[in-house]
C-alpha cells in the first residue's frame, strides 16, 4: 500500500435502491465491495492518509445562501477503529492445543468423610 499523499480521490458513486421519497437515505451510496463473502452486503471505502472513511451523496446540496442547487453533497464518514478493523484477518487466533494444560490437582477433603 502506498503511504505518499495522493493527488486524487476518486470516490464511485451509484444510486441507492433503497432511498424512498422523504426520508433521510443518500440518493448516491459507495457499490457494494467486490470482496464482501457470499451474502454480505459490504459497501466500498476510501483510505485517507491511512484513515478508512465511508462516502454518500446527498440531493440536498444549496449556495452559500441556502439555496438548492440540484447537485449532490457528497459526505466522507471517519470510520471508528472497530468499524474499521471489522472482518480484518490480523487478529490471532486460538492454535491447536493452544490452552494451557495444568495437572489435575485433586481434593483430598472432597467426598472423603470418614463418619
């Protein structure tokens, strides 16, 4: 991966199927991940300066007195660290007979009364 400052972003944009007239949803959202597993709906993100953020576009885009424009905000949304690391493979896993193995100590004063 390279780590120099990029001259450009390009963020791919594709109409959200599940935007419904009046309610908060994006008209643009990132496509779904080539890499997502079978099933999973993962959608594309952009690294900046090694920070994963997540992208949609938004119809409600106005001039600097508020007036709409008919153009689409697009807003860039920092991904927490859990969000980020979801489904990374670099967390260790258990190894085979990886449990720590004690001997068994028994109880010398358990089940042994002596009436």
């Amino acid at each position: 991966m390279n780590d120099q400052p990029k001259n450009k972003i390009y963020l791919n944009l594709v109409p959200n199927v599940n935007k419904k007239a009046g309610d908060n949803q994006p008209v643009m959202v990132a496509p779904n991940s080539p890499k997502a597993p079978e099933g999973k709906n993962w959608k594309m993100n952009v690294s900046i300066n090694n920070e994963w953020y997540d992208y949609a576009g938004f119809d409600n885009a106005t001039d600097i007195e508020g007036n709409p424009t008919g153009g689409i905000t697009v807003i860039l949304t920092k991904k927490d660290a859990a969000q980020a690391t979801a489904g990374a493979t670099n967390q260790p896993g258990f190894k085979a007979g990886g449990f720590q193995k004690k001997p068994f100590t028994s109880n010398k004063s358990f089940g042994n009364r002596n009436y």
